[in-house]
C-alpha cells in the first residue's frame, strides 16, 4: 500500500532538481544568475536531505520496541541534515557546498541501505525507490560541480 503514490511523489520530488540543472545550461552566462540557481539547488537539497533524515527517524523510532540499539541509529539519520546544514553554511563557496551535498545523499543512502537490512523499512520502498531517488539527486549535483 503507497508504493504508487510514493513514486509518484518521490519523481515529483525531482522537478526541482531538475529544473534547476537544466536552468544553469539554458541561461546566458550571467555570475551572479547561475550563483542564484545553485544557492536555490543547495537549499532545497538541504530541505530534502533533512526529510530523509526525518523519515529514517520515524521508521527507527516506529520499530524501537523489535530494536535493542536505536541511538546509533537514530545518530546517523540526523548526520545528512547536519551536512547538508554545513552546505548553506559554506555557500560562499559553491563547489564545496555541492560536495557536502552529495555526501549528505550518501550517508542517507547507505543508511537506508542498512535500515532495510535490518528489516525497519517497508520492503518496496527503501532500495527500491529511494535509491533510484537519491542517486539522481547526486548524479545532477555531480553535473553541477563540474559545470
């Protein structure tokens, strides 16, 4: 149940990203224009990146009765928030920002790598969805950097 609706939010998801990466190739090569776009790119990859993170804290927390060690757990899912925190904190230097970024997606991939391993997560929905999902994101803040 939601898996149909899950992909059709997550795709929805992208727009934004994708539109902001296809914006920074069909503008006039203007400084301070494509500096606006990534700082809109980084922000909402860093809202994003937070709702990962909420969602991997309510499945932790959900399942906290079958789970003896939650802290570390519950640790890690709040680790791409705070990166993702440091990319707007360091916007004045893009390339690290996007960097942060993509590191932020990678810790949430691999922690829901492992929360599915652990049997916390729906089992169509994790791998299955969100990986798809966050590596877009990576792949277009990727494209990005080395724009």
């Amino acid at each position: 149940m939601g898996r149909r609706q899950s992909i059709i939010i997550g795709l929805l998801g992208l727009i934004p990203f994708i539109f902001l990466v296809a914006a920074c190739f069909i503008i006039p090569p203007d400084k301070e224009v494509y500096e606006l776009l990534i700082f809109i790119y980084i922000s909402y990859a860093a809202v994003i990146s937070s709702f990962l993170g909420g969602i991997q804290w309510g499945l932790i927390t959900a399942s906290a009765e079958r789970t003896y060690f939650v802290f570390f757990p519950l640790l890690v899912s709040t680790v791409p928030c705070l990166i993702s925190w440091s990319a707007l904190l360091t916007i004045k230097d893009l390339r690290i920002s996007l960097i942060l970024i993509i590191a932020s997606f990678v810790v949430s991939i691999l922690h829901d790598y492992y929360l599915d391993r652990q049997k916390l997560t729906p089992h169509w929905f994790f791998l299955s969805i969100r990986m798809p999902l966050s590596l877009t994101v990576i792949i277009l803040t990727s494209i990005l950097f080395f724009l």
